[in-house]
C-alpha cells in the first residue's frame, strides 16, 4: 500500500497556485457578489480561468459592457460575456484587492444596517 507524500513547494510554486473547487451555493453566492461589485468598479471575478494547466480565481477586467448572465451554467456559459485581461506582474495585487472586496461586501451582507 503506498503512503501520500508531501511535496514541499517554494513561495513563488505557491502563489501561482489557487485552487478552488466551487459548488452550486459558492456559484450563486458570486454571482451576487459579482452583481454589486460590477456596479460600483465595473469587474467582476470570475469563477474560474485557464492559466498554467490549473484553474485560478482572477480578478477580470471587463474590455466592454457586457450583459451578465442570469444564469451561469459552465465556465464556458461564462467566456461568452467576458473578455479575460490577465496581467502576471500584477496578479498577487489584484487577487488581493478583488479578496479585499469580496470581504467587505461580505461583511455587508452578513451585517445588513436596520432601518428603524
């Protein structure tokens, strides 16, 4: 019987790797998040984009006015609305602004303000 092995990785193999398998309920809870965030700085994140032979979360830039899908089906559903740009010097920056954005409208949704 053979016994996983634990393959150590640098800091720059680690970066370039993110992964995340998204189930229905994460699908709907982008899309969400993707609708207000689209409004207030016109892009969105995308469920998942080829890069390097794995499947990453980018942060897009829309290259024109698209109109988002009711529905999401597939990733390829998905390609048809969006036009990827996808910058290497500056990935880290934006996955981390586009988690810093998530995070916020999160803690909105989480935390709605009560009218009273």
């Amino acid at each position: 019987m053979a016994c996983p092995k634990l393959i150590e990785k640098n800091g720059d193999e680690i970066d370039g790797e993110v992964e995340y398998d998204m189930d229905e309920e994460d699908g709907c809870w982008l899309d969400l998040i993707n609708k207000r965030r689209y409004q207030e700085v016109g892009a969105i994140v995308a469920p998942k984009c080829r890069k390097r032979g794995r499947y990453h979360k980018h942060l897009v830039k829309e290259t024109e006015t698209p109109t988002l899908p009711k529905e999401r089906t597939s990733y390829n559903d998905c390609q048809k609305h969006v036009e990827f740009e996808i910058d290497d010097d500056v990935y880290r920056l934006r996955i981390k602004a586009s988690l810093n954005v998530i995070s916020k409208h999160t803690h909105q949704l989480l935390n709605p303000k009560v009218n009273t």
